[in-house]
C-alpha cells in the first residue's frame, strides 16, 4: 500500500518529531467472495489496478513476486514532486486467511518510514472483510497522515476493485511446465482458447512482455469477436499479465493474469479479470462468463492430456 505523497499531509505534525511510532487499523466490508478479496489484494495485475492512493498518483510497479520472501517494488509519481520508492516483502501469505509484510517507503536516498503490514481475511461466497494493522515507524518525517490517507484510500479501491473481479480455477493434472508450454506457445494457444465450441482465427501473435496477441473468436454459428490481448508481463512458469481489449486497439474491457502454481505434480491455474466498470462486470457474469470461463481451461486440459496421451 503507498501513502499519499500529497504535501499537505507530509510535513511533521506539531509535537510529533521524526522517529515516532503508530499503530493504525483499517476495516472494509467487500461485496465479492473472500477468495475473490484474497487475489485481488495479492495478485500484481490487480494491485497495479487499485493501489494508488489518489487519482492524482500514478502507480508504477517495477518488481512483483508475490511468495513468501519474495516482493514488490514499486514508484510512486505525483506530478511536480520527487518520485517515491515503496518496497514490499511478503513475511507470511495463507490464501484466504492473512498476509504479513513489511513496507519500505524511500525517496532519493533518505528512507521515510519503515512499517509492518498484517492483514487478515474473513467472509463467505458472497461477502468478506478485511482488517489491516499498519504498524509504523516514521523516520525522516512524521507519516502517519499520509499512511492513513493513502491506506484508506487504497482500501476503498481495494473493496471496488474486488467488486468487479472474476477468478477461476483449475486443477490440471500434468506438471506445471507442460501447462504453461500449452498457454505460452504461438502454436498451441490458438487450438483451445475460448469456450466450447469456438476457434480462433488470428492475425498477430507474440507471447512476450510488451507482445499482442489479435485474434477473432468464432462462434458454433460463425460468428465473429474480435479480440485483443496486449501483454503486460510474463514470468515464466509462474503468471501472466494481460489487458483484455474489443478488437484491435479496441477500448479495453479488463486486466487480467494467470498464474500458475504446483500441486503435487498438477497445475493449479489461476484466472483472474478486473473489469473496467461494474456494469462491463454484471454483464459478464449475467452472459454466462464463468461457465465459459470454466470451458476454457477445461479445453485446456483435455488438450495437455491428448498431448500427454500421444506421446505415451
């Protein structure tokens, strides 16, 4: 979470030199699953979504691996101000239970505030909650106002975000590696993506950070959706990042990931959306979107096992 870099509330408090401590909380009630809550809050492409803290901020993430030891780096930019550096290490992550993590806040070279973030989880299929303790040490200046500005504003995307995220999962029974070369390979993606009784016709496709992929999905009737992924990130084996958009150039309608994870020599794969609006949203799960969503990558692992078989 980034504290909000507006000056007026930066500037040491009357009383409160640098080097004081806070403990702060947070709560929000989210109108989505718990398992939802828990992606959102914990998977890159959807912390790049809502984690300014204002629109004023512009949220910049250079480094992200969200494993136990692993962490994030990010800038925050404001306009006519120095550049913010927030570095974050993940201590502890139980899915749907709590995070803990630490929280570096850096400009130049003069570190401002160090802090422990502990985030625990609650809920059911179709509400969940969330409580964050911040506990905090400002060091270069007073920053409890910013944390708590910037966390709750954080937090409110947060709890919108997750409002309008999908996420399905999938067990598939081959080792990860053979997953990810059915997902990540120009050849192969083309002949199981989309839903049962579509194909795909594509135009440009190159699975790399920075890469496209255009293509129209072709109905069981004919017809034609054209579609357009832009690739944000990939990290092999592990997860992509991709912005979904209405044909090429199109407006975009999600950002989405897919991660992919080891489960006694399975693949748990991960497939998350945020869509652009709430209405982009209901309308999606009003048509089916889940139901299609799940013949998708059960198109995926009919196809890994008919390559497995094959090659027995």
């Amino acid at each position: 979470m980034r504290p909000n870099q507006n000056s007026d509330a930066m500037p040491a408090a009357a009383g409160h030199p640098p080097g004081r401590f806070a403990t702060l909380t947070f709560e929000r009630s989210v109108a989505a699953p718990v398992s939802v809550l828990w992606q959102a809050w914990t998977a890159p492409a959807a912390r790049a979504v809502w984690s300014a803290p204002s629109s004023a901020v512009t949220v910049e993430i250079l480094e992200a691996d969200t494993r136990v030891g692993g962490r994030e780096v990010s800038l925050c930019k404001v306009e006519g101000q120095p550049d913010i550096r927030c570095e974050c290490g993940w201590l502890a992550l139980e899915p749907g239970l709590r995070s803990v993590n630490y929280e570096v806040v850096s400009s130049g070279s003069t570190t401002q505030s160090a802090a422990l973030v502990t985030a625990d989880f609650s809920g059911n299929d179709e509400r969940s909650w969330i409580a964050v303790m911040v506990q905090l040490s400002s060091l270069a200046q007073d920053m409890e106002a910013g944390y708590r500005e910037g966390f709750g504003g954080g937090l409110d995307h947060l709890a919108g975000v997750a409002a309008r995220t999908m996420v399905l999962q999938r067990v598939i029974r081959a080792p990860r590696s053979v997953v990810w070369g059915a997902w990540m390979n120009p050849e192969t993606l083309p002949q199981w993506w989309g839903p049962d009784g579509f194909s795909c016709r594509t135009h440009r496709i190159d699975l790399c950070t920075g890469g496209e992929w255009v293509f129209d999905m072709i109905g069981p009737d004919g017809t034609e959706f054209p579609n357009h992924h832009v690739y944000t990130e990939v990290r092999p084996e592990e997860r992509i990042g991709y912005a979904l958009l209405w044909g090429e150039n199109g407006p975009k309608h999600a950002d989405a990931w897919a991660s992919f994870e080891d489960q006694d020599g399975a693949t748990m794969v991960t497939l998350g959306m945020v869509f652009s609006t709430e209405a982009e949203f209901r309308e999606a799960k009003g048509s089916g979107a889940v139901e299609l969503g799940q013949q998708t990558l059960g198109k995926l692992e009919r196809f890994v096992g008919s390559r497995r078989d094959a090659a027995a």
